[in-house]
C-alpha cells in the first residue's frame, strides 16, 4: 500500500434554473455556464434541471473532448432534467424515480411531471471506484405551511436507500444536487445519518463563497426575493456529500460557491449558486469500513422524527382518497338519477310532453367529467397512501433495528 498516489477530484455542481424554452436568457445561459466548464476543467460535472435535451446535446458539443464522456438521465414527461459530464470514463449508469413526487393537479408547481429521480453513475479513477450520484428533489415553495414535506421525506429516504443499497461495491461515494432542504431539516439529518455521507461545506478546510455556503442568495437577479426574506443572508440548499466506503479517506480541501453574476457578465448562471469543491482521496494502510448508516449518534430520533411526518403525510392522504372517492360516488349517484328521470321522461311523450335534452345533455356531462375527475384523484390518492404507507413500514423496522443494536 506504501506509496499509492494521492488523487483531487475538481467536481462542480449546478442547478440550472430550468434551462428549457421559457427560462430568462436560455441560450446566453447555456453558452456561459459551458465555456465556464471548459476553462475550468472540473473532473466531474453535475448539473439538474437540464429539461430540455437539445441544451443538453448543445452543452455536450461545447465541451467536447474537455469531457468526452457524459450521460443525460430521462425520466417523467419532461425529463429528470440530471445530467453528468466526465473526464474519465462511465462504466455504468443506473436511475432511480421516486414513488412520490407532488400532485398532477399542482400545474403551477410541476414537479410531477419533472418525474424527479436520482442517477447513478460509476466511473472509475486510478483504480478507485467512484458511485456518483446527482438528484434533485421537491421543492419546498412554502416554508411556513410545507404540504411537500412528506413527499420529500420519502424522496430523502428512497435515496438515502438506495445509495445505501448500491454503494457497497464501491470505494467512494459522491453525491451532488439540489436536495430542496437546509442543512437542519429532518430531510437532511435522515439521508445523512442512513448513510454515513459527510457535507463538503463543513468539513472544507478552506471555503470562499456566499456567507454560510447559501446557494439561493437575495443578489442574485434571477431569485424571487420575496421567498428570502425570513432569510436575509440566503438558503442553503445544493450539496456535495461524500464518504469513503473501503480503504480509502476523503477529505475536502477546498469549497467555493459562485456569488451572483458570472465574472464579466451581468447576469449569473443560473438563479442557484454554483457549488465546486475540490477533494482530496488517498488510500490508507487499514480499511476505513462501510460505516453504513451509523453516522449520527440519534439517528434513531430523526428516523422517529421523520417517521411522524411521513404519518401526518399518510393521514392527509387518506382523507384525501375518502373526499374524492365520495365525490365520484356521489357523481355516479347523479348519474343514476339522470337515468331515471330520462325514463320517466320519455314516458311522458306518450302524454305529449316534452323531452328537455339540452339539460339533460349538460348535466350528463358535467356528472361524467366529476366521475372522471373524481376517479383518477382517488387513484392517484389511493397510489400515494400506499407509498407512504411502504415508506413508514420501512421506517418502523429501521428503527426498531437500530434500537435493538444501537
């Protein structure tokens, strides 16, 4: 083992604030945060919410041979907007959609449809094997009344899980995205705890950046400042975490956001800061161990903590399924009752009376558009009850074992 090299690994990662048709200065942004990449030459590239995939082909042809090895993950109606670029090879990708990801009917949100996912991608540098991963989970949009939070917390689950489940052949695992949380949110201390991984921000021996590593900042043009001001210095929410998983050690030598407008232009990359850091891996003499999952000394509290959430997600949920299950009930009634009030009309024409068939018409359809509407909710509400009644399941085990073998 005595003299293995050492090796640093250059990762940037981005949000990309929606680069799609309707984003403010699409194509400016696209070209600027691409001869970015390539006069940095980072190792590893993560960037989310790259919906369209024709940014994506145009990103990958400005960079070249800077990064001749990338992926785009596609999932939902839009796309999961998660994208990787390499300077070295890909061995392997694998996606993974989350079972929860807001409501269809949610239009001016939309998330449902991003079909929000984590990617995997192994690559492999100097001998060491490296588990990337790249996410992007459910926005927040109101903090004080946060109706998302269960569907988040399971999306922080499922990911904690899977990279629990898919990491152990590997010799370091990297995790880069916009996880939609701060750094105290129950969110955030679950994926942490499940999975041993650590935050680059407090552990970099040196940070230049935004105050406190936000990532969403007022100066920024392209922020709603309206949803900052309960925090005057910025949020906190795209992460590199990281952990060595074998023999291996990994420390962050250096972490830097980007603040506002890119250097000699007057607009930024995106409405998020950018997030580089700058990791150093050496091999050591003795295995570092898994160290799955026991990273916290209360991970048995935040699994509780999260699980009553998830609960309070459940019960909302069902009594959703009830109203809508009731409201088609209720529409299938007043179709019933137009059948009947159809037949004594006709009978009525023996008696000269007349048939009404413009009302009827009307009122036939606005029942079977209720029925339509009705039904499809109460199976989307019968899916989302079932989802978090897995996840709370899953939940009550890992818990229960972690009290067993504390």
């Amino acid at each position: 083992m005595e003299g293995d090299p050492t090796l640093r690994l250059r990762v940037f990662d981005l949000n990309c604030w929606a680069i799609r048709y309707l984003s403010k200065r699409r194509q400016e942004r696209v070209g600027l945060i691409g001869d970015t990449l390539r006069q940095e030459g980072f190792d590893l590239v993560l960037l989310q919410e790259v919906w369209s995939e024709q940014d994506y082909s145009d990103l990958k042809a400005k960079l070249g041979g800077c990064y001749p090895f990338s992926h785009y993950f596609r999932s939902g109606v839009i796309g999961s907007g998660l994208c990787v670029f390499s300077r070295f090879p890909i061995l392997d990708t694998l996606l993974y959609q989350y079972s929860l990801n807001g409501y269809p009917y949610m239009l001016q949100h939309g998330d449902w449809f991003c079909g929000k996912s984590v990617g995997l991608v192994v690559i492999k540098i100097s001998g060491i094997v490296f588990n990337v991963y790249v996410t992007h989970l459910h926005a927040e949009y109101c903090r004080e009344k946060d109706a998302y939070l269960p569907h988040r917390l399971v999306q922080a689950w499922e990911l904690a899980q899977f990279i629990r489940h898919t990491s152990k052949a590997a010799d370091v695992v990297l995790l880069g995205g916009d996880l939609n949380m701060h750094p105290e949110d129950v969110g955030i201390r679950l994926l942490r705890g499940w999975t041993g991984l650590r935050d680059a921000f407090a552990e970099a021996t040196h940070f230049e950046g935004c105050e406190a590593g936000c990532t969403l900042i007022p100066n920024n043009c392209f922020t709603v400042k309206t949803e900052l001001l309960p925090f005057p210095l910025g949020i906190r929410i795209d992460y590199i975490l990281y952990k060595a998983v074998s023999s291996f050690t990994v420390k962050c030598e250096e972490l830097k956001t980007t603040m506002g407008t890119a250097p000699g232009m007057d607009i930024p990359f995106s409405d998020h800061e950018a997030v580089m850091a700058t990791l150093h891996i050496q091999r050591q003499r003795q295995a570092a161990g898994a160290n799955l999952g026991t990273a916290e000394p209360t991970l048995a509290d935040v699994v509780t903590e999260a699980r009553t959430e998830v609960g309070v997600g459940l019960r909302a949920a069902q009594r959703q399924r009830y109203s809508t299950g009731r409201m088609a009930v209720l529409a299938l009634l007043l179709l019933l009752l137009q059948a009947v009030a159809a037949l004594g009309a006709l009978a009525g024409l023996a008696a000269g009376q007349p048939f009404p068939k413009l009302s009827f018409s009307l009122l036939a359809f606005l029942a079977i558009g209720i029925l339509l509407l009705a039904t499809g909710l109460h199976l989307f509400h019968t899916m989302e009850v079932k989802m978090l009644q897995g996840t709370e399941e899953q939940m009550r085990m890992a818990l229960r074992a972690l009290q067993e073998h504390p």
